[in-house]
C-alpha cells in the first residue's frame, strides 16, 4: 500500500487517532507546507483512508475506520495463512 509507504502520510494518520484535524492543525504539528500536506492529505483520500468534511471555510479531515478495520483483516488473513502453510522442503 503506498499511502503507508511514507513516514508524513503514517505522521498524518496518527494525528487524526483523537478525531477529526485541519491543514491548519497538521501544520503546527508537522511544520509542512500547506501545499506538502495537501499532496499527502489527497493519497490518503484516493485510498479511502480518510474522508472529509467541509465546516464554512474549513476543512476538517478523519480517519476511515471502516478502510482501516478492512485492511486490518487482511493483514491478519495474511499472517493467518503465511503461520498455517506448509513449507515445501519439510
């Protein structure tokens, strides 16, 4: 998945952990540019991992939980099937 592959888009998600953030707030926190973190903040949205919500001239963005429960599972689907498979040279 390469929205996971960089450590600002992992920086992003951890700080929408508590509930919903602005650019404004990712910026304090990160010292990015805006224009840096709107590139990071629309990978993020093509993979589902966040959604949106407009308040007046706000944007307010939120983890998906249901994407992030679902990739969840398939982690640990993977894990499941790679520990019960047999070797081929046993």
């Amino acid at each position: 998945m390469v929205s996971f592959s960089d450590p600002f888009r992992l920086e992003i998600i951890d700080l929408m952990m508590d509930g919903e953030v602005c650019v404004c707030d990712i910026m304090k926190l990160t010292k990015l540019s805006q224009s840096r973190i709107s590139y990071h903040i629309k990978i993020l949205k093509e993979a589902s991992l966040i959604s949106d919500r407009q308040e007046g001239r706000w944007v307010y963005y939120s983890l998906n939980k249901e994407a992030l429960f679902l990739i969840k599972e398939w982690i640990t689907s993977l894990t499941d099937y790679s520990s019960n498979k047999k070797r081929c040279c046993e």
